[in-house]
C-alpha cells in the first residue's frame, strides 16, 4: 500500500511538471501576441514571454540541469501579476475595433 501511494505521488508530480510546461508554453505564445497587437502595452507582452520562459525553466530544471540553483525564477511571476492588474484597471478603456462587413 505505501509503494502503490509514493507510485501515485511521483506520476502526479511528473503531469504536475509537465501542465506547468505546457502553461508556460501557453504564457510565451500570449506574451507574443499581445507585444504585436496595439492595444496593450508592449512591455506587459515582453514580461510575459519572460514569465512563460520562466515556467518551463523552472518545471524542467530538475531534470535539464539537476545541479544548478533556479531559486531565482520565482521573480518572473510579476509578469502574470502586472497583467492580471492591467487587465482589472485599464482593460475596460480598451477601444473597440471597427466592424468589418
């Protein structure tokens, strides 16, 4: 019974490390879409390519560099923060486009 749970703790582990990845992927791909769109700031699409590149470092460290102190890579959160602040307090000033028919 105690192998059957430490089985069951190491694969939830491992999808845990991998949706984190695949979140982080999800961060890189908005933070290019909203540097190239105009009506967000460019330095909140910059910060969150920073913060996805972050994630995927951070999930796949143990296992890409098992030595190396990524202590550090809590600091790319802010991206998700200033976003997620811009979003609440400037989102709804955000022109909207022009119908096209």
């Amino acid at each position: 019974m105690h192998a059957q749970v430490l089985l069951q703790l190491h694969i939830f582990r491992y999808d845990w490390a991998i949706s984190l990845v695949l979140f982080g992927i999800h961060l890189v791909l908005l933070g290019c879409l909203i540097f190239r769109s105009g009506y967000i700031p460019k330095l909140l699409g910059v910060l969150l390519v920073i913060n996805g590149l972050g994630w995927v470092v951070d999930s796949l460290g143990p296992y890409l560099f098992p030595n190396a102190n990524l202590g550090f890579t809590f600091i790319t959160a802010f991206g998700e923060i200033f976003f997620m602040l811009w979003l609440l307090i400037r989102c709804w000033k955000v022109p909207n486009s022009p119908v096209h028919a």
